[in-house]
C-alpha cells in the first residue's frame, strides 16, 4: 500500500520576518503543510499559500476555536502588551489548551530577558534577570506560556536578527544608522536562516518543552559591524558618535543599557545545529555576494 503523509499545519501568530522565512522553508520540504497566520491589517500582497487572519492584539480572533481546530504547529512572535501581556494567551488561552493535533509550540523570545551582564557570558541555563521593562516584560510572557503545562512550549531567545533585507546592511544602504560607540559593549546577533533551521529542527525533535539561545558564536559591538560592512562595501567607516552624546529612541537606549555575551550551546548540543553563518563575518559577506 502506498503511504499517505499527514499534511501538517503552521498557525503564526504574527507573520513577520522570521515567520515568513520559516514558511518558505516548510515549503521546500518534502512534508506535506498548510499554513495561516494572523497580521494587524490587511496585507497588500497576501502569498498565495498562506491563509492570512486579522488579529490586532487587542480583541480576541474571530472564529479561533474553528481557524486553530486541527493546527499542529504554533509560531508567536507577537511581542508582549501593556496591561494584558502576552496578547495571544489573554485572549486564546481556553481555545490553545483545547486543540486536539498540536505537536509543536514554538515562542519567539529575546536575550533582553538575561538584562545586563556587565560584558559577561549567560547561556541557557542561566537564570533569567531582566533589567528593562521590555526584558521584564518577555520574561512574564515566557513565564505564562510555559504555565500550559499539558503542552511543552519551546522557548527561543533570539538575538539581534538580520538576513536579507533586515539589519545592518540595509541600514548602511539607506543611510539610516549611527555609529554609536560605547566601550566594552557587546551585542549578539543571529542570521534568520540560522533561527529558521533552529526552529525546524525542534519541530522534528522528541526533545519538548526546551528554552535555546539563538544566537551566532562571536558577540560583537554594533560598531565594529558596521566597520566590518563599510570595509566589506569599500566604504569609508561611519562617522562615530560617543554614546554619552547619543540621541536614542527609547528601545535603542534599552539596547545600549544591557551589555552581554550569549552562548548557544544547546542549539548545537541538543538539536545538532551547525550555524550557516557562526558570525557576522560570514553572515554579511554572503548578503552582501548575493
């Protein structure tokens, strides 16, 4: 007898950036899936493959109990909510715990939940200290996931992210960054390819219920990558600004105010990771050649 594949099926909560590349992804694979997703409004150019749904974070999802009845993969990556923190839980909660099919929960995190570390290194066991509203914010969010203890919630926090058309580069070519120099400070980054293949290998893991750092192996401060772009572009280097005379929006500062090193080892120890591009280096290079 012939086999017959089970069509799997991907509800995103939030069809951003790493939502839509991991679509395209899934969609390159031999498994049979089915995708939909919610957006704040109406998309001007709706992929034909994904079934797009309205949910503004405020008001619950009309008809949820029906659009999610047999989904078996859930991706969030809608950030936490003044007032009501996580959007998705306060309004689906009772419909989540229900579904009969779902494999898989993934939440799209951030290193903000580790705060500030002086510089120093955190991994994945290290106990979470929040130093932002925003950190402290994403921690409760992640904290109210993994309180569904009948379903094992994936935790990936992710650092900054970059990839075609997004971050750095593009900054670069538009001309919409400052060189903000702040001694000693360092980032993490992780290239989207990179949280795409982190994420599918969860979903194809017995492993459940996990928390990773996704993230690239070297830490850097913003201002050698841009270094690094400008040299890579045969541009002259920014001009730098010193932090202290800085003009930042609020969520910059917050970024600036947390100074980290993040180490990735379960991605590598756990799902068997090894990272397309292990650092900006070759993360930019390739955008860059392409």
């Amino acid at each position: 007898m012939r086999s017959v594949t089970m069509t799997q099926k991907l509800f995103c909560f939030g069809l951003g950036y790493s939502a839509h590349h991991l679509i395209s992804f899934l969609k390159q694979q031999k498994t049979s899936w089915q995708f939909s997703g919610t957006t704040q409004k109406t998309t001007p150019n709706p992929i034909p493959h994904i079934d797009y749904h309205i949910f503004n974070n405020l008001c619950p999802l009309p008809h949820a109990s029906e659009i999610l009845s047999d989904v078996t993969h859930i991706l969030i990556s809608i950030p936490p909510q003044d007032q009501i923190g996580d959007p998705v839980l306060h309004h689906h909660r009772t419909e989540i715990a229900k579904l009969k099919n779902l494999k898989w929960v993934g939440y799209l995190s951030t290193t903000g939940v580790y705060g500030d570390r002086n510089g120093d290194w955190v991994n994945d066991d290290t106990p979470p200290a929040p130093t932002s509203l925003r950190g402290d914010q994403r921690l409760k969010a992640e904290q109210d996931w993994q309180s569904l203890s009948h379903i094992p919630v994936n935790i990936f926090r992710l650092g900054s992210i970059y990839g075609p058309n997004k971050g750095s580069l593009m900054n670069i070519m538009s001309g919409k960054i400052n060189k903000i120099v702040k001694e000693g400070q360092y980032f993490s980054r992780i290239h989207v390819d990179d949280i795409v293949q982190s994420l599918y290998a969860s979903m194809t893991s017995s492993l459940q219920g996990q928390i990773y750092n996704v993230v690239d192996d070297l830490p850097a401060s913003n201002a050698d990558v841009l270094d690094y772009i400008c040299n890579l572009l045969g541009r002259e280097p920014l001009p730098s600004t010193d932090f202290k005379d800085a003009e930042m929006s609020p969520i910059m500062a917050s970024f600036y105010s947390e100074n980290k090193r993040v180490c990735n080892d379960r991605i590598k120890q756990d799902l068997g990771i090894a990272l397309k591009y292990p650092t900006y280096k070759q993360g930019f290079k390739a955008l860059i050649n392409d």
